[in-house]
C-alpha cells in the first residue's frame, strides 16, 4: 500500500444507478474503512468507476485502457496503481447482497497485472448487522 498513488475504486454497476458514491469519496478522504491505512499527509489520485454492469467484464477493459493511457501521458505505471473493490460489490449491504461475480473481478484485475484490494466505506451500522447475521438488503 506504501508504493501505491493511484486509487481506483470500482463501484457496483447496479447500485451506482441509484448511489453518488458519495461515501465512498468520504471514506477516501477521511482515510476511514478500506482506506484506513493510507496516510493521510500523503497526496493521492483517486479515480472511481463502475463494473459496467454484469458480469463485470468491462472492468477489464477499463482498466486496461487506464494502464495505457495513464502509462503513455504521465509514466505511471501499474505498481503504482492500486484497485478497491467497493463495499457494495464484496459485503451485504443496504442496497443488495455482495456481487456474485466478485472472484471472477478480482481475476480479472489480477490478469492486467494490478493489485486489488476489498472495500471502501464501512457503515458502522451496517457491519453491526453483518456480524448478528441480521441483514437483509433493503431494510
Ligand atoms: S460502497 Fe456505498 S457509497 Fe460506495 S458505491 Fe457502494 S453503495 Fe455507493
Ligand atoms: S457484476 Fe457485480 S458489481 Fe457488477 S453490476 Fe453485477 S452485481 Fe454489481
């Protein structure tokens, strides 16, 4: 994480149609839930974009054509570049139920090269719930 200066964060294609990603941002910025270890005196690019939809197979190709364009325009390179998965694709949560085809992302983000990591923001309410085994998406 220590290497790293460039985050993407990949959201749930389905549940950004009807989320800003608001917390996700906050998360970031207030290096809270998956982005508690980053330093906050550390200055970092951060870019957010969705799956594309099931299966999540654009997320290659959006990746990859970030690598390219990044690499060619400012150098940056792929070990520099670090992938979250949001909370909303890899837990339970109010919107819906964790993605289906969340090993199937990580593969594909692993083929390109990059380093993936679960989670964004972290509701306390929500991670209550998950561990009493009382969620249920939606209430
Ligand atoms: S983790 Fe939360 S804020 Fe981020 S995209 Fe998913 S539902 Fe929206
Ligand atoms: S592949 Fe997963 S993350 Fe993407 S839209 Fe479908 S359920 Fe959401």
């Amino acid at each position: 994480m220590k290497d790293k200066d460039y985050i993407v964060i990949v959201q749930c294609h389905i549940v950004k149609e009807r989320c800003s990603g608001y917390n996700c941002e906050s998360a970031f910025h207030e290096r809270t839930g998956g982005f508690a270890g980053y330093p906050k005196d550390k200055a970092y690019r951060m870019l957010s974009m969705t799956c594309g939809g099931c299966c999540g197979q654009a997320v290659h190709r959006k990746l990859s054509n970030l690598i390219r364009r990044i690499k060619k325009t400012e150098a940056v390179t792929k070990d520099r570049i670090i992938v979250h998965l949001s909370s909303c694709i890899t837990k339970d949560n109010f919107h819906a139920p964790p993605c289906p085809h969340l090993d199937y992302l990580k593969s594909l983000i692993a083929k390109l090269g990059l380093d993936v990591c679960e989670d964004t923001f972290i509701d306390e309410k929500s991670e209550k719930r998950r561990k009493e085994g009382l969620y249920r998406a939606n209430d």
